[in-house]
C-alpha cells in the first residue's frame, strides 16, 4: 500500500481495517480531530471502520468488552489523552484480567506548536501532558503499551498492537498517537500485511496424559469459569463429560455459560462442594475454582489445568494445587481431548452411568428445590431476588443476552436462571463496578436484533456512567433493558463488618454509617428513562413483576431504552 498521499489519521484508520477491525468506539478528546475530518469522507465501504461514539471512558472500553464476548472479534477504542485514559484505567484492568483483546488509542502531543504544522493548543503544555504520556500512565493495566515515537513508526505500531492484543493471552493494549503524527502525511509505503495470532491448542503429550488421568479416575469432576467463552467449546465439553459420567461445576464467579444448566451432569455453582471425594479434578478455563486455594482437592486427588492462561500471569499470588499444566486455546484442545478420550472410554460403561445418574438425581433435585423455594416467596414483599430471577427465567425470550453486574444477587441469579443459552450470559464487570451498561451496549452493537438485558444491583448502577450510557443508546438506537436490583445500599459493605466485628461497636449500636451501608434518599431510578426517549417503571410487589417484565420487553420491541427499578429489601443501617 503506497501510503505518501495518506495522513496519519487516515493511514490510522485503514490499518485497523486491513487488522480485521470493523468496529471503534469512541470517547475522544481534541486531538482526534485530524480523524473526524477523515471519518466526515465517503469511503467505499470495508475501507473504514464502523465508529461509534460515546460520552464516557468507560462506556466505550465497556462496550468493546461485551463486543468481543459476544462475537470474538476485535474492537478499537478511542479515548482522550491523559485524563481520560486515568478515566479509562479500571475498565482496562478488567479487560486484563479477563483476558479481553481490545486496541486502545489515545492521542497526546509531542511537539507543543515548536514544530512545523498546526497548532495543537495550549492545553497540552498547560494541563494535559504527563511525564512519559499517557502510555506510561496506563503501562500497569494493560498487557502492552507504548507511545509512538516516530511518523513512521505509526502504521506498523498499529498493526502490531493489533497483534500482541490477540496473542494469548489475550488482552487490552495502549497506544498513544500524537496529534502531530495524525496532521502530517507520511512519507514511505506502508508495512506489509500482519496476520493475527492463531492460537494453539494443548500439547498432544499433554492432552494424552490428561486423557489417562481422567479415563483412570473413579470420580473425575470438571470444574469451570470461563469455558463458554467460545461457545462453539461447549459441546466438546458436554460429550467429555458424559463420556466420564463426571459432573461439571462451575466457579461461583463463572463469566458465561459453560455448560447446559438444565443438563443432568451440571452441579451448580459450588466447586469446592462438588470436588470433595473427587480423585481427579479437571480444571478448565478457570480463574479462581475455589476458595481459599488450599481447601481443595482431598488427600491423593490430583488436580489438572487447561486454559490459554492456565497459572493466571496477572495475579499476584495464585497457589493451586497443578498436577498437570495445560496451555491451550480451550476449543481445539478439548476437541483433541475427546478423541483421545474415545480411545480410552467405552461408551455405556455401567460404573460411569451409575455414576451420572446419581449426579442427575443429585442436580435435578437441587434445581427443583431452587424453582420450588423462590415460587414459595411469590407472596413475600419487599421482593426477594430469587422469585424475581425465577420470572425472569420464564419470562425472557430464549435468544436473550444476560450482562451481569451484580455482587449479592449475584450467586442467586445464577442458580434461579437455568434456561439461558450458550453465549447468552456475561460478566459485566471484574472488581471495579461501573462497566456493566456500557458492556450491555456493545453486545447490543454486536447483535441489534437480539434483546439484552443488563441486571445490576444499585449499588453497581451508582458507580455506572448512566448518563452516558443512556445517552449512547438513545443516539445510535441501542435499545436495552435494565434490571436494577435494588437493596437500597452496599449489602457487602452491610455484611464485611459483623463478619468481622460481630461483638463490635457497629453492630451493638447498629450505627453503619461509616460503612457507606444506605443509599439515601434512595432515587426514582425508573424516571430516568423517561430523559432518553425511554421506559421506566419501579416494581415493588411480586404481582407486579411479570407485567412490568412484560411492558419492558414490548418497550424495547419499540426501541426504547427500559428501566427496571426492582425493588428489594432494604439493607439494614
């Protein structure tokens, strides 16, 4: 590509396309300018990305998450300089952890008006520019970070950021591209083509001993997180499963569905429970199986791990026991795992469906029990989460995609919500609160026809950039749902201090102020709809949940914007 009449804002845009880019998100500063004017041209299309817009940091780095969890592709992000990078910073240390790919871009100056072209302003040399740039500000919560140093080192930097993105691990990488480089036009043809990483699956030594060490265990269980990342993962791993007769339990902070939940052989959500008489215990995609690290497996058992980033790189401390140590894109490697298993496992084997059928009963009584004791609480008010996750459950289209946001409710939703589908359930935060709507966003970008819905506690809605959020999904006809849960404070805050005071002053003059427990006066949250074009509405009784879950859907049908204020028991304090 013959790149001397290009500028560096256009070349920027055509070597995200030539990546595979197709989408950017955007909350930009000033010096994107040099792009805008580029954006403002008719290109034919695929030359270009897509480009959104939005009003917050963390409504753009949000919506590129649930972007990739929802479709595997790779997104752009634009954000402002120095401070909105900081803005930007927790959103990003999530994408780290979650091993989330996203490019991200911000602009800076390097040239404050001494060198020839235009102006950048005096903003830069009066409050915006750090020590190092904004690449070293935010070189701690991404995987790579770099600022571009030289006009020809441009068009290769975003090729390679494209690159080290998607390597595995995956993850979030920073560039910083100065204003100066955007005006000016550059002077050599352009790199050649770059490929994107293809991940490798498991070392065939490995998968062998792992496909003995499980065809040669008497009670195997498989433990899960983040299987279902690719969901085409799954049914690999349900023919491993039934093949074994070994049930598969996913990890109380699970991030997608793994696994069928109203399958016989899936035992819910308490790992540490499940893996007690287990002999050999597979550890797939996981982050944190259970907790503490050392409570788990018995005396004898062995424990084996297969993910891309099986020892979790970013953690300071990990320490779980690893008998077997597997790297390996998750989808191939259990494809190859099942083939080995086939040479090891006679299908039918009476010891291996005795063994899943007392795992059946076990599970479907379990899930029975769940159903039965939240329509047990259909009378009960102020509501209780787990009668309103039930008509969730019944009420919801069956293509719908879940972003869950919420910390107290989090592990009773998940238990109650057994018919959501593979890829229809992510995570919408990790830590730090406040990507959930704008991560709702992106998966709505990714899949317009589909309905998504975002539960959030309120707590979690506070620290959200609502605003923002509902401005963007009134502007580019986004239409989501939100369900808040609304406890009236912090229940984890409310819980911390008798767990570990429960004979102290907070708790014998129930004074939990200092905690920051209340939330009061608590908000019409559901009048905020009603700015951006949309539909609220506050829910306090059970016999008003089904109708208003009801309305919510139709409202959305007719793209809207839907404001669900359910409203729970109040936390004490």
């Amino acid at each position: 590509m013959d790149g001397r009449t290009l500028t560096g804002a256009e070349t920027f845009l055509r070597m995200l396309t030539s990546m595979g880019i197709e989408r950017i998100f955007a909350s930009p500063g000033s010096e994107w300018a040099p792009v805008w004017e580029h954006l403002a041209k008719t290109y034919p299309p695929g030359t270009i990305p897509q480009y959104t817009s939005t009003r917050h940091e963390e409504v753009a780095l949000g919506m590129a998450s649930g972007y990739f969890k929802t479709t595997g592709k790779l997104a752009a992000v634009m954000i402002h300089t120095t401070v909105g990078s900081l803005h930007g910073a927790m959103a990003l240390r999530g994408a780290l952890h979650e091993n989330v790919p996203m490019v991200v871009f911000s602009g800076e100056s390097v040239g404050f008006a001494h060198e020839p072209g235009p102006d950048p302003g005096a903003q830069w040399q009066g409050s915006l520019a750090d020590v190092g740039g904004p690449a070293r500000l935010l070189a701690p919560v991404v995987k790579w970070s770099f600022g571009v140093n030289a006009l020809s080192a441009l068009a290769g930097t975003v090729q390679r950021a494209c690159q080290i993105a998607t390597a595995a691990p995956c993850g979030p990488v920073f560039v910083s591209l100065p204003i100066e480089y955007l005006f000016d036009v550059i002077q050599a043809n352009l790199p050649a083509a770059a490929a994107l990483p293809i991940h490798a699956t498991a070392a065939p030594r490995g998968i062998e001993q792992l496909a003995d060490m499980l065809a040669n265990a008497k009670n195997p269980v498989i433990v899960t997180e983040r299987a279902g990342e690719n969901p085409k993962a799954v049914p690999h791993l349900v023919a491993i499963a039934e093949l074994l007769g070994a049930p598969v339990a996913e990890a109380r902070g699970t991030k997608f569905v793994n696994f069928p939940r109203t399958h016989g052989l899936h035992a819910g959500f308490n790992a540490l429970a499940t893996v007690k008489d287990a002999d050999v215990i597979f550890c797939l995609s996981t982050i944190a199986p259970w907790h503490p690290s050392n409570a788990a497996p018995s005396a004898g058992a062995k424990v084996a791990l297969l993910d891309e980033n099986p020892l979790r790189q970013e953690k300071p401390v990990w320490g779980y026991q690893s008998d077997l140590c597997l790297f390996g894109e998750v989808e191939g490697s259990l494809a190859a795992l099942l083939e080995a298993l086939k040479k090891r496992v006679k299908p039918g084997d009476a010891a291996r469906a005795k063994n899943a059928e007392a795992w059946a009963a076990k599970n479907n009584a379990r899930r029975q029990k769940l159903h039965a004791d939240a329509m047990a609480l259909k009378d009960n008010a102020p509501l209780d989460e787990r009668y309103v996750a039930h008509v969730i459950n019944e009420v919801m289209p069956s293509d719908v995609i879940y972003v869950d946001e919420t910390i107290t409710t989090h592990g009773n939703l998940l238990a109650a919500m057994d018919k959501v589908g593979i890829g229809g359930y992510i995570q919408g935060a990790v830590g730090g609160l406040g990507t959930g709507l704008g991560t709702a966003l992106g998966a709505k970008a990714a899949h317009p026809k589909r309905s998504v819905v975002c539960m959030i506690g309120d707590g979690s809605f506070n620290y959200n950039p609502v605003v923002g959020a509902l401005g963007a999904a009134q502007e580019h006809n986004l239409p989501f749902m939100i369900i808040i849960f609304n406890n009236f404070g912090y229940q984890s805050q409310q819980a911390e201090i008798p767990h570990f005071y429960p004979g102290g002053h907070t708790v014998t003059t129930g004074n939990f102020a200092a905690s920051g427990t209340a939330i009061k006066p608590n908000p019409e949250y559901s009048a905020l709809a009603a700015i951006y074009g949309g539909y609220g509405e506050k829910v306090e009784k059970p016999t008003e949940v089904r109708a208003a879950l009801e309305r919510g859907l139709k409202a959305m049908s007719e793209g809207k914007v839907v404001l669900l204020d359910v409203r729970l028991k109040p936390v004490n304090g």
